[in-house]
C-alpha cells in the first residue's frame, strides 16, 4: 500500500517479491525474470512534456492568449489486457482469516507494479495523442460531436473574451499543442473562436475513445474520469493547473499552487528552528519537491550545491546551524517561493534562446577580465579588468583556492560588470564565453561537486539572475586564440611586458591596438568598485556572511568612454581583425597570413552557442505551435 493523494492509499501488486520458504527462495520475483519487450521509446518523451508546454508558451505573440484543457485516464491500467496465457503471471492470494478460504485472484489486465506495465501503457497513450493530432487536421466543424465535450466548454466570461478576441485575431491561424504523461492528456490553443477549442477538444475525445473504448468494465464504463470533467478540469481555461504547475495563457507565466508554497515554506521554516534535528527521510523529501520547484524557479538550483553535499552524507539527522551554506540554501529557497508566488515566473524567463549579449571572460593567477559585446541587443563594447588582492594570490599558491574556483569568481563578476553597465537584463539572455570547463559546466548544472567556494559564487549568481528576472545564462566553452580578449584583460598586470598595464589609459591604448573597433572607435571601460571587489573576494574566501547582501548591491562600478559608445558584435569584431595583420603579441600559435582561421571564430563560437542552446531544449514532438519547429536535441 501507497500513499494516494485522493485518498488513504493505492494497493499496488508486489511484483519485485522474491518468494521464500524456510527463508530460502524458492520462486525468483516477476520483475525479476521479466524480460524487457516494451518499447522503451513510449516514455522517451515524458521527461519533456513540461519544458515543451513552457517555451511553446514562451514563443507565443505577447498579445495572443492561450487556452488549456485536460483529460485524465481512469483506472488506465486496467485497461491493459495481457495477452492470453500471460496473466498467470500475476496471479496473488487474497489476505484472508485463518477460518476464510483460500482466494487466488489472477488479474487479466497490467499490473501497476510490474516493470514493463509503463512502458506499454504509454505505448497506447502515446498512440492516442498522434491519433488525436490527426483528427486536428480535419477542418473545423468536420468531426462528429463527442458526448463529452460540453464538459469542455469554457466558462462565460472567457467566451466573451475569446469572441471578443476573435475580431483583433482573425489574421491568425489556430495554434494548438497536444501532450502526453502517461496518462494524463494535456490540450493548450491558441483560438480564434469558441468553435475551434470545441474542434481540438473533439479531437483528442475521439481519440482517446478510439484507443481505450468505453463499456469495457460494465455498460457506463467510461475511460475519461467523468468526476475530473465534472471537477472542471476539462473546461477550456487561460489558467489551469497541469503536472504541478499553474499555467497562465494570459501573461504566459507558470507557478506553483499557493497551497504547495505554503507547505514548502512551513517545511523550511519548521527545520530551520528546529534544535532536535531533521530526520534524513524527511530532508531527502524536501529535496525531492525544491528539485520539482525550481524548473519553473531556475534561480533555485542554484542554492542546491551546500544541499546536495549534505544529502550526499546521508546522516541520520540533518542540523541547519546559524552560519551554514545548507541554512543560507533554505533561507534563499523560502525567499524565493515567496517572491515566485508575488511574482509568478515568466515563460520567456525558462527558455534558452541565442543570447541579447555575449560576454568573454578569463581568469590567471594575477588577475581576471573579460568584454561585453553586443547580441541581438545593442550595448556599448566593453573591456574590464581586476588586479587580485595580494590574500587571493597566495590563497592560489598555497592550493587553498584553485584556478576554477577563480573563473567561477570571474564569472559572478562578469555578471556583475553587464549589471553595472546599466543596460535593461529583464527577460534577456545572456551568453557569456569561458576557457574554463570546470566553471562552465558548473553554471549548466548550477551545482558543483567541489566543497570550496564554488558553492557560495554559484548561489550569489543565481540570486542576482532572479533579482533581474534574466532569461537563462548561456555558459560556453572557448579555447583558442578568440579568447586572447579575455586573457590580454586578465594577464595585464605583468604576465607579459608587452600586455603590462599599469593605468586604465595604457590598458585602452594596448587594447584598441591589439582588438580595434570598427570605424576606428575606442573600447568602453567598467571600473568595478572595491566594495563589489570585497563582496567577491570574501565569497571566494568564504568568510561569514549573509545572501541578503547579493539581494541589494551597492554601486557596482563606473562606465568610463573616451571616443563615446561603440556597438559591436563578435561577427563585426572578427571582420575587423580579419582586415589588418595578426599581431604577434596577443598569440601563441602560428595564424595565418591572411587572417583567415580568425574568420571562423566567430562562425565556430556562434556553432558552439547554438549547441548549448539546443543541448538545453527538451526534445522535439511535431507542433503546429509556431510556425518555426522546435530545435530537436537527437541526431
């Protein structure tokens, strides 16, 4: 028996029960001998219903709205028939009294406790969605009515907005998404009008009833939950709760029930005061559900490395002590369940895209720099560098700190320099370039193994994405002589004499002549203020703090231009360079005459982004949801 959310449990057969006597086998366990027939390929798609439904969302016109439905499978299951001969399989005895007879059940139908049962059913429910999508095809008002479907029709209020709509939409064609997790089908459209919801509607009933047919269990037997239709959750609706998530058609943006949050938060607060201690199962719980949380709060995985490290222990009691990076996790995680139900989460904010600005950044033993160049948005070309203080340093050389742990600190200010330069984040995305993989596969992940500093950068990053509502950063990895602009930046403190700086005018100078602008325009520079410097340092020294610090920063630094603002993109950057010798001073490795490998780079950093991106995006189900198909993932 199993806890159920609609009631006390679900019995559910044991078949991974090995069979004894004397306490010795004596029968091996159904899952056991079970060999694996099902095609696997039926669930290769649940892991992306959800990310699919948001960005689907995200790409949705800002003006248009979008409509959800649902339909829930009952006892589905059951609605397996084994083959004949097979279900001996799962044959058990009733629990009796000793007085009462023996009782052999032996079930005709899937067993949801045998291995291969999801697999099959997804098989079928898979078949109902493609089926369904066919039926979409049909023109509208060509499918037979459904006996069902007034139990889909949306309430008065959004079918005055719908018919209202319909005279600013007309030029739009309908749009529309079917989905499937296991057995819960999901419809989301973009109508014009009553009657195409009712179109789309029909579909999947049909489609549903053509695969799992009715009267199978007595005359009334239905496969769709009548007590679901009757709930509402049938009925077409701008917001509708589906896997978890409240869906809103109408401003595009997913959160969590209020009465999850609520119960989220307790939790937290509950282990927080907590002086006993929190047992293991019940932290292991919570983890489980702020994992589920943070796909629509991303900002939250990001305060899971101090968690992961301590859920990796699997102590038998789990303590939150004042000071701790697992309190200073918690802390951040009620902050922002609050904040994500103030202000629900963006789709847009949920879905990687080619980035609004690209950032190069380098970190070295004497000190870390990058640029920022324009993406599809405009921002001013900019070059900034930090000299490490003299206590980083040594930390390097006595092994106390590590090389990754400086390009993550790179990374954080990097971040922090785009913020300073005051240029509009919200709802942007961000590319930022790094010649470290360590530090760019901690930010794909938003976690790193490493119990050092990392933590505490990656956590101070993720607060700053949220507090800007930023789309999701982009981390990509770029070796080679493309990076020399971050390296120059970073190893202008002496690490060559010809690269040695010593003011912000000699940096400039040495900079626009190793990388000119177009038309013979300056490079901007950011000067970071020492109090972001200190914030930094401490973090990377982790030295006691509080979050609440990263929530509100002071001044981040100065923009400072001598010639005024130069826009400029890599493409333009590399073109520029392509047309002038390769100087000797900023490379390593032999370049040809002519400039020609250098007019790859840009080329082979656009292909490296655009796999990020794509390495990001669930995998691809046909659509008609936008007229531009969804990247796929598989080759």
């Amino acid at each position: 028996q199993i806890p159920h959310k609609s009631r006390d449990y679900r019995t559910i057969l044991d078949l991974s029960y090995v069979q004894k006597k004397d306490g010795k086998p004596v029968a091996p366990a159904v899952n056991a001998t079970t060999r694996p027939t099902a095609p696997e390929a039926a669930i290769s798609q649940m892991g992306s219903v959800l990310p699919r439904m948001i960005i689907a969302m995200a790409q949705c016109p800002d003006d248009a709205t979008i409509y959800f439905s649902k339909f829930d499978i009952q006892d589905g299951f059951w609605r397996m028939i084994n083959q004949i001969g097979k279900e001996y399989n799962f044959a058990f005895v009733m629990p009796t009294k000793p007085e009462e007879p023996m009782q052999i059940v032996v079930p005709t139908s899937l067993q949801m406790g045998w291995v291969n049962s999801p697999n099959y059913f997804c098989g079928a429910s898979e078949t109902v969605r493609d089926v369904a999508e066919d039926y979409a095809e049909a023109p509208i008002g060509d499918l037979p009515k459904h006996h069902l479907e007034e139990g889909t029709t949306p309430s008065r209020d959004e079918r005055k907005k719908l018919v209202e709509a319909n005279e600013l939409e007309a030029h739009r064609a309908l749009k529309y998404l079917l989905e499937v997790y296991v057995d819960d089908f999901i419809a989301a459209a973009q109508a014009r009008s009553p009657e195409e919801l009712t179109h789309i509607a029909r579909a999947l009933l049909h489609a549903i009833h053509d695969v799992f047919p009715e009267g199978l269990m007595s005359p009334d037997d239905q496969p769709v939950s009548i007590k679901k239709v009757l709930k509402g959750e049938a009925k077409w609706s701008v917001i509708k709760e589906i896997l978890g998530w409240i869906f809103n058609g109408e401003t595009k943006s997913i959160q969590l029930p209020e009465e999850k949050v609520k119960q989220l938060v307790a939790t937290i607060e509950k282990m927080l005061r907590s002086r006993e201690g929190t047992s293991f199962h019940e932290f292991q719980t919570l983890m489980g559900k702020l994992y589920h949380a943070s796909i629509g709060t991303p900002a939250g995985k990001g305060f899971m490395t101090p968690l992961n490290h301590q859920l990796a222990k699997t102590p038998k009691k789990v303590w939150f002590r004042r000071g701790s990076t697992q309190r200073k996790a918690l802390e951040l995680w009620k902050y922002l369940l609050s904040d994500a139900m103030a202000e629900p989460t963006k789709a847009i904010e949920l879905m990687p895209a080619s980035p609004d600005y690209v950032g190069l950044v380098d970190a070295s033993g004497e000190g870390v720099g990058g640029v920022w160049l324009s993406g599809n948005k405009q921002i001013p070309a900019t070059v900034w560098r930090l000299e490490w203080p003299d206590e980083i340093k040594q930390a390097l050389k006595n092994a106390t700190l590590t090389i990754n742990d400086l390009e993550m600190a790179g990374n954080l200010l990097a971040w922090l320099v785009l913020e300073g330069m005051g240029v509009e984040i919200k709802h942007c995305h961000v590319a930022l370039f790094n010649d470290n993989k360590s530090a760019v596969s901690w930010i794909l992940s938003w976690a790193a193994h490493s119990k050092g500093p990392a933590g505490n950068l990656i956590m101070a990053l993720a607060l700053r994405q949220r507090m800007r509502r930023a789309s999701p950063l982009t981390p990509a990895h770029l070796a080679g002589e493309l990076n020399t602009m971050a390296d120059v930046a970073s190893r202008s403190f002496g690490y060559k004499p010809e690269w040695k700086c010593n003011s912000m005018d000699e940096f400039l100078t040495l900079f626009d002549r190793l990388f000119p602008l177009p038309n013979k325009n300056s490079w901007q520079y950011f000067q970071i203020s020492s109090r972001i410097v200190t914030r930094v340092t401490d973090a990377l020294q982790m030295r006691p703090s509080i979050m609440e610090e990263w929530k509100k920063l002071p001044k981040i630094g100065t923009s400072i231009s001598r010639t005024g603002a130069s826009f400029c993109n890599l493409g333009e950057l590399t073109r520029t360079w392509t047309a002038r010798p390769l100087s000797t001073e900023c490379t390593t490795s032999p370049a040809s005459p002519d400039g020609s490998d250098r007019a790859t780079w840009a080329e082979e950093s656009k292909y490296e982004l655009e796999q990020y991106v794509q390495r990001l995006l669930p995998l691809r189900r046909p659509s008609r949801w936008t007229e531009a198909k969804l990247p796929s993932t598989t080759t």
